[in-house]
C-alpha cells in the first residue's frame, strides 16, 4: 500500500537560502508523525510543499500516490480535499463568530448537503474541543488557548483524512497544551485522521507521535518512534535535545524526571 504522504528528494531554495536539501519521508495512513527542529529550520516549508503553495525544486510530493506536480487542476483540488489545515498563526476570521470561523470551510467547500447539517458539523466539533459556549462570540474575545482550540476545530471540521498542524501550541503554558493536545488526540480518536505533526513541545511529540523526526541543516534526520528517537547517536538531536532539557530546567529550577 502506497504511503498517504511522501517526499523523495525533496530540494527547495528561496534565492541563496538552500531550506531542504534532499528530504524524504513516507507517512502511513493512520499514522501521526512529528516533526521537530530549530526555528527556521524548514517545517513550515515542508508543510507547503505537501499542501501544493510550493513547489519542489527537485524530487517528489505526492498523496495517497498521486505527485502534485504533474496533477491536473481537478486532481489537485481533490487531494486538497483530503486536507485539514491548522496554520500556525491561526488564521481566523477576526470579524466571524466562532460558529462562522469553523463553518467557513464547510461552506467553501460545499462538503455538506444543507445549513442544517453544517450547523450539526459545527456544534458537534465544537463541542468536542470545549468551545459549545463559545459559537458567538468572536475570535477576539476569546483567549489564546480557546483561539487555538478554534483554530484546530476549523481544521477538523471538515473531517480530513489528513491534518496538518503548524506548531499548535507554540506560546502557551503547559495547561492550555495539554488542551490542544487533547484536541489532537480527539482528531485520531474519532477521525483515524493521518496528523503531522509541527512542534517545540517536545512532551506533546513524545506523547503523541508515533514517530519522530528531526529537521537539521535541510535533512530529515533521525526518524523512528519516541524511544528510539530519544536513544540516537545523532549529533544534532543530542543538542536538541540537551538544549530542550536546559531551558526546562531554567524554567523549573529542577531538571525533569
């Protein structure tokens, strides 16, 4: 069976900035995948190549088999279809309801038959990430955790086959975390969705990932399950590793269990 997301070879440049240099990666349906690596390091790029905004300089982007590259304007829609799209900022609607902001892409979409049915959809997966009370006020009125909350429950709304979050909990505290995380684990329940997985949170890719990836210098390194990710020889998830534990230590005081 043919992978539901894979890369090979993948090269892009922006000008002189050679971002990946050769990646590729195969992503089981099923399957959550986290991808992990310094600031700048490519993530967000990786993940608009698999949405089809860029493209390749060299290699292969395909889903569920079919390349982006070489499919017709149908086909592309299509497999857009398959997607979920939690974007780092958020990117809501600031003058939509939060009933509005997760109803959007029904709508845009055409993905259901009536507005009744959308309003089902809508209250059903709000309900499932907590916001049930929330459907009408706007996005500014709520805080950064119910924000990214909606965020994520605009993105599940459309009951993707594949989700795709941009560091969802980058800038929270470790309460309103664990709410996205739980979130998260809401989308694999209920869904079996694929996920991959952009984090810093290094406890929310332990917990979650199946497996674990790290982007370094333009290359996918070190990929494997949490404990045999943790357990690499690699150099540079030694140091992002040790670096991690620091700045948990900096803040606890303590180094963690």
């Amino acid at each position: 069976m043919s992978p539901i997301i894979e890369l090979r070879d993948v090269h892009k440049a922006f000008g002189d900035n050679q971002v990946l240099r050769g990646v590729s990666l195969a992503i089981a349906e099923g399957e959550t995948f986290v991808l992990l690596g310094r600031s700048g390091s490519g993530k967000t790029v990786l993940l608009k190549l698999i949405e089809g905004l860029v493209h390749p300089d060299q290699g292969m982007v395909a889903l569920e088999g079919h390349d982006l590259e070489t499919a017709t304007g149908r086909e592309l829609r299509e497999l857009r279809g398959l997607l979920g799209i939690q974007f780092q900022s958020g990117a809501l609607f600031d003058s939509m309801s939060v009933f509005d902001n997760v109803a959007f892409p029904l709508r845009e979409r055409r993905l259901l038959p009536t507005a009744a049915a959308i309003e089902r959809r809508v209250n059903e997966t709000l309900a499932l990430v907590g916001l049930a009370d929330a459907v009408e006020k706007l996005p500014a009125e709520l805080s950064g955790g119910m924000r990214t909350r909606l965020a994520f429950a605009r993105a599940y709304a459309v009951r993707p086959k594949i989700l795709l979050c941009d560091d969802p909990t980058a800038g929270l505290d470790p309460i309103l975390t664990e709410a996205v995380d739980e979130a998260l684990r809401i989308g694999k329940r209920e869904l079996g969705a694929t996920i991959l997985l952009v984090t810093q949170s290094l406890p929310t890719a332990f917990e979650l990932g199946d497996r674990l990836g790290l982007l370094h210098e333009g290359q996918l390194v070190a990929v494997g399950p949490p404990e045999v990710f943790k357990a690499s020889p690699h150099p540079a998830v030694k140091a992002f590793l040790h670096d991690w534990l620091a700045r948990r230590e900096d803040t606890t005081g303590a180094a963690p269990a």
